[in-house]
C-alpha cells in the first residue's frame, strides 16, 4: 500500500528523491509479481521506463548513468516477467486441456511472448544475457507453443533467439546451444504426432518431419571437425532417430 501511494515525481526533483523513487518502482514492482497482479507489472514497466530517460540519479554523472542502465534493465524486465507468467499459467492449462483447448492456451502463449521473441532477435534485451532463467523461460514456452501448433517457420525464428543469449563468441557456440534446444523439443513433438490416427495426422507428420529436417541441417552447418563433439553428436543422432531417418542417425 505505502509503495503504491508513492507521490509522483516532481519535475526538477533532486537526484537522491529521483533515485528512491525509482528504487520504490522496482521494489512495487517485485510485489506485484510475488502477489501475480501481472497486468500491473506491465503497466508499471510501461509508465516508469519512459520517465528515467534525462533524470539525475546522482549528483556525479557517471553514477548517474550507471543506475539509469540498472533500474531500467529492472524497470524493463517487469513487462517480461509479466508476459512470461501469465505464458507459463497458459502452458500448463494446455497440458490438461482437450485438443482444441490446448490450441487456444498455446495460441495465447504465442500471442504473449512473440513479441518479446521478435525484441531479443533485434538485440533489444542485451541485458537478457546476465538472466537467462528469465530468457529462457520465455524462448522455451514460445518454442513449446510454436512446435505443438505446427507453426515451424516461426519455430525457426525462436531457435535463432537461443544464439542471442549465447555469451560464447565462437562462432559456432549459437548453433551447439540451439542443437541443446532441439534434443528437448523436436523427439516428443513427432512421438505425439506418431500416435494420431488419420490422413491429416500423417501429412502434419510429414511436414514436420521435413521442417525440422531443414532446422536440423541448418543448425549443424557451422559445427564440423572437432566442433562437433560427442555430445553433440548424441543429440544429433536421437533427433534424426526421431525422424526415422536412421542411416543419418
């Protein structure tokens, strides 16, 4: 109640009062996620991150600018935070659902976190990389989401967001760390479709059996010679088992 009762900053405000009253907004915002009032974390990350933009936080300007960058990375998370919750409550409801109710959940999850997928391809959310449980929260659900929807030209796009977060400059780092992605995704996704009945289930199981070729290909080009270690041959070899494509395998 005190952090939402917060008066409102002042224009011309000293640069202590701008600074607390900012870390007020993060603190508020760490209380909304705890009780799941997510639409108010979106909103409070919407209103305060436009506001840091020209305020002193601190007499010294290089001080200043450095918790600038820190409570906006804050302030800015809140938006992802938000979306990626109310994703995770959709994807476990699809677990329970029925076939059409698991279409819908993953079709909101999908609607909520494209966005934030297409802001990470942009570099956007450089800051991403120092939290990855939050990255990755949000690329794997968009995944999930884009892979049981048969959606694979985006799932294509999602895969490259895993190279985003790479911290390895190799250039094949980005490719080993989608090749980890696939192993989890792509196996269970054709044992489900190999269990339905019917013409349409078999060409959806053909179509994604060609798509995640193409993506599987695609990820491994960069990984030859010694690149390709044991490892990841394992995993190459279990999603090419998957497909039943077991000379590659």
């Amino acid at each position: 109640t005190a952090l939402e009762s917060t008066p409102p900053l002042i224009a011309g405000a000293d640069p202590t009062t701008n600074k607390f009253y900012f870390l007020s907004k993060v603190r508020l915002g760490q209380e909304l996620f705890t009780l799941k009032r997510y639409d108010d974390m979106e909103k409070l990350s919407e209103a305060t991150v436009p506001m840091l933009a020209g305020v002193d936080l601190d007499e010294d300007k290089a001080k200043s600018e450095e918790l600038r960058g820190q409570l906006g990375d804050s302030l800015k998370s809140f938006k992802m935070y938000a979306h990626w919750a109310k994703a995770d409550v959709e994807a476990k409801a699809a677990d329970k659902a029925d076939a059409a109710g698991k279409a819908a959940r993953y079709a909101k999850v999908m609607e909520l976190l494209d966005p934030i997928v297409d802001e990470i391809l942009a570099k956007q959310h450089p800051e991403l990389k120092t939290n990855l449980a939050l990255a990755r929260g949000i690329l794997d659900n968009d995944l999930r989401a884009s892979i049981q929807l048969n959606k694979l030209d985006r799932t294509r796009l999602i895969l490259n967001g895993y190279k985003e977060l790479t911290t390895d400059s190799a250039a094949d780092a980005g490719a080993a760390e989608v090749l980890k992605q696939l192993v989890v995704f792509i196996p269970p996704q054709l044992e489900e479709l190999k269990h339905k009945s019917g013409e349409e289930a078999q060409k959806n199981l053909a179509n994604a059996k060609e798509k995640f070729g193409v993506i599987l290909e695609d990820t491994i080009k960069p990984l030859t010679g010694d690149k390709l270690t044991p490892k990841l041959i394992y995993f190459t070899s279990q999603i090419y088992s998957s497909m039943d494509n077991h000379k590659a395998a």
